[in-house]
C-alpha cells in the first residue's frame, strides 16, 4: 500500500472512530437526562377535590378506603385491587356475587347510618387516601367532617360528590386518582346511556297513567322516604309519584309512618327489602293489615334486588343505574320493553367483573320478573 492510500485508510478509520464516539456519547447523554427525569418525578401532588379543598395525595395511589359503601362500590367497580377493605360485613349471599380474590378483605366500618370506622386497623392497612362519598350534596359538615378524619389518621381524605345525577363527574374525577381513567369512561358511557333510555321512555308518559309508589323500609315496612329523599332518588329522577308524606330525615333516612297513613295514600306498587335484610316484604304480602292496599290487590309489590349491592337504595350507590332500568321495566313495561335478564348480565360483568347465568339474573330480578 502506497503512502496516500495508508494516510487515506488511516482517516477513515478515524472518522468512523469519532462518528461512534458522539453516537455513544448522544446516548449517554439521553440516558442520563431520562434517569434525572426519573429521579426528579414528585412523589406527591396537590388536588382539588369536589368540595373544594386542597389535598395532598401520592402521584401513585396503591391502595385507598372509603367512608361509606357508596365509595366502596365504585372502587370495587373501578380499581378492586386497590381496596383496602370493607365498609360492610358480607354475607354468603353477597359473597356469591363478589369475585372471590377479594370477598375476605378486612372489614374496617364506615362511617354511615351511625357507623365507625376501625381507625386502628384501618391505620395499619396503610391507604395512600380516604375517599368520603355520601348521598346528600356536599355540604360544611361534609368538609368539617373530612378535615377532622384527616388530621386523626394523618391520611387525605378526599371529598366525592356521591349524587346519582353528578355520577360522570365522580367518575372522571376518581378514574384519575386511581389510573383508571379507561375504566371510568367505560362506566360513565354506560350510565349516560341508560339515563337518556329511561328518560326518554317515561317523559311522556300521562299523568293518569303515572303508578303511585310507596317505599317500604324497615322489618315492619312503615318506614319510608319522602319526595326529595336522598334514598329515593330514582323516584323523583323518573317522575314517579311518591305517595310518602312526611318528614324528611336527611342522611340516615326512614322516616317512620303508620299503617294508616300508608291505608290512605293507597299505592299502586310498593317497593320493600327482603326478609333477609330485615325487610318487610313478606309481612306485606301475609298480613290482613296490608290485604285492602290496591298494590297488594293487584300483585304490585316487588322485593328490590339486593346482591351484591341494593339496585335502588342502602347504599343508594352506583348500582343504582342497574335500578334505573329495573325499575321503569317494571313499572312502565309498556313504555320500556328490555330484556331485564340480559340487561342485569351485561351490568355484572362490565360493573363486578363476573359473568352470572340466567338463573341467576332471575333469581336476583325475582318477582319483578314479567
């Protein structure tokens, strides 16, 4: 190899040689930029939550608890493997409904209808935050009440708007906090979806053919909501005539009435729990006391479908939308023709990630079922 031809090898060889070490050197540095980026990420962040306040909540939220079985149920329906536990004690009937990886985890209370929380073993479940979600609108005992549990456990508490109709909103807000952002839309479609079906299928409906219902709580059912009640929401969100005229008892409900006011206002339809829930329905069936009620005349009392969560109130939750269309097929099957059995398998899976059966459906629907 003459001279020129080494020199010109020589030179290439050294080209390449700085082209590799910039290429490397790029990378390094790339690297080392997306490390700092890494490192430098906030292990905390500041949210308003939906009554105003400022809270300080991890960026990455594992586990969270709930101060009432309305939060409950919507963790369970956006982010299971985040709960912390339970606000309610299950039975094997719920259980039956519950996906088995979580039907054993802790029970810790609530703080509804009376309720406590275990604060010393919720303290040791370590949540990241506590949603507080209740029925009635936010208000400043809401917030005294959030503010003093947070200083307690020294664990944010965040403030939820728990209404039926602000559901999209509660949603969106807490698939964010949980990274369940495409979970949440899913819900929130289906929600819309079935309160544009059930408005849409009662609004014209006349007035002479609006039923007159009565809502039976308690183990005798002469406890009650009256129109505007949290707990009955679905009667007043329908347009449906709540025949209950009496005291409004706000949060806890159950306004207590006597057998001959109930004589009086004379339902088209009575709505009760179960006798398993402590529930009357049985009792308003049997009893000559409630024989001369055209409700019971006719054949128009329904037990409310109860697993794993009531479809229409305690805990007036989520499921509700399940109630929503369950409770105009119901009463309105002229006006809103759906297959209820279907209906209620679709809602299991997409709401409590199981597939149920047909017997099952029915079983659930019982005697609502046409």
């Amino acid at each position: 190899m003459n001279k020129f031809k080494k020199f010109q090898a020589i030179s290439v060889i050294a080209v390449l040689l700085m082209m590799m070490s910039s290429l490397v050197g790029c990378g390094t540095k790339n690297d080392t930029a997306q490390t700092n980026q890494t490192a430098v990420q906030p292990k905390e962040q500041t949210i308003t939550d939906q009554a105003g306040r400022k809270v300080t909540i991890p960026t990455n939220v594992k586990k969270v608890y709930y101060t009432s079985p309305i939060g409950q149920i919507m963790v369970y329906v956006l982010a299971p493997d985040k709960m912390a536990g339970w606000t309610m004690q299950l039975s094997d009937n719920e259980k039956k409904y519950i996906l088995a990886k979580y039907r054993d985890l802790p029970y810790l209370g609530g703080m509804q209808m009376n309720a406590k929380i275990n604060t010393e073993e919720l303290v040791k479940a370590k949540p990241d935050l506590i949603f507080n979600v209740g029925p009635d609108p936010i208000n400043d005992q809401t917030i005294s009440q959030s503010d003093k549990l947070q200083q307690q456990l020294n664990i944010p508490v965040v403030v939820v708007d728990g209404d039926t109709e602000n559901t999209e909103k509660a949603l969106t807000f807490m698939g964010k906090i949980l990274e369940s952002e495409d979970k949440a839309k899913e819900i929130s479609a289906y929600c819309n979806k079935t309160m544009a079906e059930v408005l849409k299928a009662t609004k014209n409906i006349p007035a002479e053919q609006r039923v007159k219902v009565y809502y039976a709580e308690g183990p005798k059912g002469l406890a009650t909501e009256p129109k505007g009640s949290s707990h009955a929401q679905l009667l007043d969100i329908l347009n449906i005539t709540n025949v209950a005229e009496c005291p409004n008892n706000g949060g806890g409900g159950m306004s207590n009435v006597s057998l001959e006011q109930v004589l009086s206002w004379n339902p088209d339809v009575i709505l009760s729990w179960g006798a398993d829930r402590g529930g009357g329905y049985n009792i308003i069936l049997s009893s000559p006391d409630w024989k001369n009620i055209n409700a019971v005349k006719n054949g128009k009392v329904y037990e409310i479908p109860n697993y794993p969560f009531n479809w229409f109130d305690r805990p007036p939750s989520i499921s509700r939308f399940l109630g929503l269309k369950w409770l105009t097929a119901t009463l309105y099957p002229d006006y809103y023709k759906v297959d209820m059995v279907q209906e209620t398998k679709q809602f299991y899976k997409l709401f409590y990630h199981i597939d149920i059966t047909d017997a099952d459906a029915k079983n659930l629907l019982g005697s609502s079922l046409h």
